[in-house]
C-alpha cells in the first residue's frame, strides 16, 4: 500500500459514515443538514447533489493509518475518523464568520449563502454531530472503554482548539505576539487535530499506552511541520499553485511564525513594527515588508523550525515502530514528506 | 428538604464545578475565560468580579434533585449538572449572536461587549467543556459505562438543540407554521436540555432504566409546560413583574404558540397573517393583533396546553415513585408547581 492506494481504499468508508452522520431524521429539518452538506461538498448552492472540492481529509486518514498500522481494522475507527473530520470542518464554518471570509475553497462560504445566525447554528449542529460520531464506535465491536478515552481525547482537543483560535484572533490586535506565544497558538488551532487523529486511530486500533503516546507525538510534529509549511506558503508560494494571490497572508496582516519572528526582530522588527500598526497596509508597501523579512532571515528561520518538526515526526515514528504490524505504518511516513514538500 | 433548601443545599457545588471547570490553564488564555466567567456573572463588564443576575439553575436543580430521588448522592450528578447548565449557556450566547440581542439580564451581550467573532468562540469554548464536564463524573465513582450512556444522553440532547434553533428562526420568515411544527421547535429548543436534565441524575444515581425513563417523561412535560408558560408571559405577562415590556413577544414577531394558533385559525387567521407579513408592526397594529388572538381564543388554547403537560409531568412523576427513596422526589413536584405558577 503507498499513499494514494491509501487514500483510495480507506476513506470512501469515512465519507460514508459522515454521509449517515449528517442526514436529516425529519424532512422539517432537511434545510439545517442541508447547510452541512453544502459546506462538506456535496450540495450545490441550490441545494443540488455536487462534487465540488471537499478538502484534504487528512485527519481522518491519519486515523485510519495509525489504526491499521498498530494492527488494528481500520474499519472500525472510521467513526473517530468521521468524528475528526466533521469538527474539522465545524471549525472552518465558524472561522470563516469569525474571519467574514466570503469565499472557501472557491465557493461561497456558508454564511455567506444562508446568513450568520444559520450558519453559525448549522456549525454548532456539526460540532455536536461530530461527538455523536464516536458513540457510532460501540456498534465497531471499539469496547466501551475504549470508547470514554477517545471521547475524553476528542473533548480536550475541542477545548484545545477553541483555546488556539482565541489565541489566533488575539494576535490580531497586537504587534509583540513572541514566537513562544504563536507557538502556543498554533499547538491549539492546528495542532490539536493532528496530534489526536493519529492518537486516536492508535487507541482504537487496540495500541499499547506506549504506542499510542508515539502516535500522538508524532501527529504533534507533523501538524507544527504542516502549518509552519502553510505559513512559508502564504507569503513564498507560488500564486500558480497555491491559489491564493502571492503574499496574501502580508495583505491580510496574519501573524504567522515569519512576520512573528521578523516583527520582533532586533534590526527590522522597529520598521515592520511601524508598517504593520498603518491601517490598511498600501500594496506599494509589500516589496519592502517582503525586504525587511528577507532581511531578518526569517524564511530560513521557519524552514528551520519546519526541519525541527519533521525530525520530531520521524522520531516518534521510529519510536512507534516496535508496535507497528502493518505497511500502513511505512504510509505514515510517506504521508509526512508530501505534506512538507507540498507547493501548495 | 423544600425547594428553597433544595437550592440552598444542592446548588454551591454545582457553582464550583462550573467556576473550576471555566478557569484559564495559562494566563495567556485569560480572557478567553474572562469572557465565558462575563456571562456566566461572575465577572462585571471590565472583568472585575461581580455577582450579577445567573439566571434561575433550574436544569442543573433538576438533575440533582432525581439523582437524590433515586437515592444516590446528589453530589456525584454535581459535574454532569455542570455541564448541562453550561451547554444552556452556551446556547444563550450563540442565541444573542443569532438573534442580535444587544442584553440579557440586564446586562450586555457577550457579543455586544467582546465582538461577535470572540463571543462566537467563546461560545464554542463553552460548548466544548460542557461535554468535558462528563469526564469529570468519574472521579466522583460513576463507573464508565454511566459515564458514557450519559454522554451520549447529553450528545443527542445538544443535536436536538441544534435542530430546535434551526427551526425557531426557520419560522421566522414564515406565516403558516403549524402547531405541530411549533411543538417540535420547543422539544428541541427547550424540551430537550429539560428531558436530558432529571433523566441524566435517575441514570448517574444508578436508577433502574425504568425510572430513568419514567424521570425523563417528567422533565418532557416539565419542559413544555415551562416554554408554554413563557409564551404566555411573553403576551399577557404584568410588565411590572416580567422586566420585559407588555406584548414583547407580538412587538418582536415570535411564534409562540398563542401566535401560531391564531395564525391558522379559520376565522381571524387570515386577517393576522396580513398584520404579520407587514413589515415592520406599527405600534398602533399591538391592540387589534391583541384582539385577534382574543378572538381565536388562543390563551384558553395555551392555558389547556399547559395544563396537558402538567399532567404529563405529574403522571410521569407518579410512575417513577415506587422508585423513589427520598424527599427529593417531592421537591420535584413542588419544583413544577413553582414553575408554572409563576408570573415572571
């Protein structure tokens, strides 16, 4: 199995099981799960069957992988796999009200097609079906045991990423946000999902403590790797592939780790400081915010710090080895070199 | 044991489950905190500590109360309680955000003080430690299979929820919602949090399924008579007594039950459909709408619905008493007595 037989083969069952999960029980309430299904992908903005983008689904592909890699049928953690992706996406509808984004994936955001109160209520809806996804587990043969735990993990990533996206939206306001604290912010809004997906698909799949903590450390160093790469992409990458204009996090004034490091910078960071507090940001201003990061050597800082991740990942995922039973482990691997050798 | 000792002994240690449950890990999440200890009236709106108005406890009273009826230790059910009044609360935030609300309890919104997109995930936050208050029921020796049929007790309750408010503003834009529709809005938007509420306590105090049925069928027609009561209140409630002025919900368009029954009524429906599809209600409209509905008879209407779910309540009460080992189970016969005679 490499990655794309992986992908091919273990995540039509998820899609199914979210399928179940966001089904309306009365035809009064067709509306609200419509809401849901638009956003997952599978409706139009007429509410019609479509096809459209639906995301990476790497969350719940983590989950799988771990699962089958300590021996486990990844059959049975598909729920937790569900689970994972539906409060993935229950956040990216209430960030996109939060952020007043009116495009996702070259769509319409939600809010923006059937209004805020509806799409905020529609995202709590996922969120709670999202829980309701791991009681889903009994009926796996997952013992009920088990079953607490995953929930016990599950809540606290929740806590945990409202926690980063607070964090996120604090660093707004501010200019003296240190790399400690915008690591903090990122172990919380990114990191909390990645760390327990594979966690997860560990603890199901019947893992040993000591490999299910290997898993999660592992999912830790990925998903820093995966959002520090996110960042260089948002100001380096190329507009062709990535989508999004270049430079767009500088337009959008984000705080990622390169404008953190270079805004409190000891040569630079007093000039960046200055541009950055002018409201709004000229667009003749970007050459030379692009010229004050170069100068303050931050692209090498964050490819750095993404080495130091990836090292992390790898470590961890030598130390899950012993426990690993199946190829799918040799997957995860794989899985960690696209993700930070993507170029968009 | 009365009501009033009832609240005076049981209801402390569900405030310092709540009180450790919303506290910061880190002080760089303090507000995040502050924000959720703001609404809870912890905290006045410069975050200083307060005590302002915390609204009535009635679920987290509910919960209690069956949990000691059936003989358990009321103190076990405190973290479940917890969470049931902070997923009401929760509920409250959102609810302001989606309904614009500028104050409740005579104080400002959370959204109105904090912005919508903090207020939002603050909600979230909430949202999402009200489910890990349930963890906590195991250190109280709740075994874990309780601890797990509670939560997905509680999951399916806050599906419902979603569901409840999905269809509340679903009908705001529309003039011929049934009186069928009306009731499953309130089984979701009220009912719900008040069935899960004496249900959860029978189960946690380790009640035969039997009673925790029999409970549950209590807070469902405890539950109903409640909203159904507020709807009359919301009409023909002494302004002097409710803090709300007379009329508020015919002012603010609600359908509440006296509303939706007059607005399908054969003889006076048509005319009040007219008054309601203008937009917006001209003040010198509030006496003839008021005649209408006397017209329809649509308070005795309402007044022979509540007294139905009484009975209901009442009869469910009866069926759970041969279960019963203490006081508390008298009190929740008192506790409904309170709830629908009151004038505010």
């Amino acid at each position: 199995m490499n990655l794309s037989e992986a992908y091919a083969e273990l995540l039509p069952v998820v899609e199914a099981e979210m399928r179940a999960i966001l089904s309306a029980s009365e035809p009064i309430l067709a509306r609200h799960y419509d809401m849901m299904q638009y956003h997952m992908g599978w409706l139009d903005a007429d509410l019609r069957p479509a096809e459209a983008a639906t995301g990476k689904r790497l969350r719940p592909l983590l989950c799988l992988l771990a699962c089958a890699a300590v021996g486990g049928d990844p059959g049975r953690a598909a729920p937790a796999a569900a689970g994972l992706e539906l409060l993935h996406n229950f956040s990216l509808i209430h960030d996109d009200i939060e952020d007043d984004s009116p495009t996702r994936r070259h769509r319409p955001t939600l809010w923006k097609l059937f209004g805020m109160p509806m799409a905020c209520n529609a995202g709590d809806g996922m969120f709670s079906l999202a829980h309701g996804a791991f009681h889903r587990l009994g009926r796996h043969g997952v013992p009920a045991a088990a079953v607490l735990e995953a929930l016990r993990i599950f809540g606290e990533m929740c806590t945990a990423l409202t926690e980063g996206q607070f964090l996120d939206m604090a660093f707004e306001a501010r200019l003296d946000v240190t790399v400690d604290e915008y690591f903090a912010m990122i172990r919380g809004k990114t990191g909390a999902l990645f760390t327990a997906a594979p966690q997860l698909g560990a603890l199901i799949g019947g893992a040993p403590a000591d490999a299910v903590e290997a898993y999660r450390d592992f999912g830790a160093g990925l998903g820093r790797a995966f959002q520090l790469q996110d960042d260089l992409l948002g100001i380096w990458g190329d507009e062709a592939l990535t989508g999004k204009s270049a430079a767009s996090d500088i337009l959008s004034r984000k705080k990622s780790l390169p404008v953190v490091y270079a805004l409190g910078h000891p040569v630079v960071g007093e000039q960046l400081r200055r541009l950055y507090a002018g409201v709004p940001f000229d667009c003749a201003d970007l050459p030379l915010v692009l010229r004050l990061l170069d100068a303050a050597a931050a692209r090498g800082y964050v490819e750095a710090q993404v080495r130091e991740a990836i090292v992390e990942a790898q470590t961890a995922l030598a130390a899950a080895r012993p426990f690993a039973v199946s190829e799918a482990h040799q997957v995860l691997g794989e899985l960690l070199d696209s993700l930070v050798n993507r170029r968009s």
